[in-house]
C-alpha cells in the first residue's frame, strides 16, 4: 500500500472517531454571496446547526466578527463545555481575491494553514449560512455553520439555508443542532 494511501486511511480513522464528516472526492464549490458586505457581516452570531466538527465539542456556540484592520476581520469564537468552561479561541480572516469577498480564509494559529469560511448566503440581520472544506487527497472534509442573530431561528428559514447546502452536495442530514437553551448559556454572559 503506498504511503498516502495509508496517510488518507489513517486520516479517516481520525475524523471518524471524532465524527468529523467527510466524503470521497473533490470539495463541493458552492456559489457564495453576491455582493458581501464584510463590514455589515460584523457582531456576533449565534450557532444553530453545523456539521460536526473535531474541533467544537461544546453547546451555545458564538461566533463574534470584528474590523481587525482593513482587508482583515477579527473572530472570537466561544462555546460552554460540558464540564462548565468556556472554550475560546481568536482568529482572523480575510478574502482570497478582493473580487469574491464572501470567499474568505481564516486562521487561528500562527503558521497553520487557513481553512475555508464561504459566506453561502446572508442577510446580515437573520442568517448566515457558511460553508468550508478541506482536501486531504481523494477525500474531503466538510464544514458548515448556519448562524443566526438571535438564539433561535425559524424553522423555514433553516430548511431554506439546509435546501441550499443540499443542492450543492453538502451531507444536512449530518448536521447537528447546538444547543442555545437560554439558562444553559446564561454561564456564556459571566
């Protein structure tokens, strides 16, 4: 067997383990937004669904958007643990090409490769549908966030930004609801 061949199996083990999703093949290239707006994109957003993850493991997830300097926004992301703790972590994103700026990159590392964060579809005062991907050879990783204002979000509109993720290829029936139960977050406003 050669050796990217065991590096991709091993890879799947991982993300398997960790109920990451990912598919055999190339990364979904969904349209993004038309028109967006970073800066009408900043504030904070609250997690309502989004494909599982090796990295979020918590409930009452935030995402917070800042103008961190031009070209350049600032993020905060914050979920309560089961344990009673908040996890944060900082990052910063940026568009690829200034001619599709709802294609952005973002990194939380110095030195690790930035992952995709494609703003999908938007209003800016209600919903946000995200989409990003990762490819590790024949297979691919598959993010996805829909985001709104508030903690709740009606169930036509999530059935709306779910219908679009599908036609692109994108496996909704992965995703998984956060919790946004408003005593259970309350630890997040301390």
């Amino acid at each position: 067997m050669q050796v990217f061949q065991v590096l991709s199996l091993t890879l799947l083990s991982v993300m398997a383990a960790n109920a990451q999703v990912f598919v055999w093949g190339k990364c979904p290239k969904p349209a993004v937004q038309e028109n967006f707006d970073a800066t009408q994109y900043l504030g904070t957003w609250y997690e309502i669904t989004k494909l599982p993850t090796i990295f979020q493991k918590g409930e009452c997830g935030t995402a917070t958007y800042s103008d961190k300097s031009p070209g350049v926004v600032g993020v905060l992301n914050r979920e309560l643990l089961a344990n009673g703790t908040i996890n944060a972590i900082v990052g910063s994103a940026k568009a690829t090409d200034p001619t599709v700026p709802a294609k952005l990159e973002v990194s939380f590392f110095e030195g690790s490769p930035p992952g995709d964060y494609w703003v999908l579809s938007t209003d800016y005062t209600g919903h946000a549908l995200v989409f990003g991907c990762s490819q590790f050879g024949p297979v691919s990783a598959q993010f996805s966030w829909i985001l709104s204002r508030e903690p709740t979000m009606p169930e036509e509109t999530l059935a709306d930004l779910q219908g679009i993720l599908a036609s692109a290829g994108v496996k909704v029936d992965k995703m998984v609801a956060t919790d946004q139960d408003l005593a259970l977050c309350a630890a997040m406003e301390q």
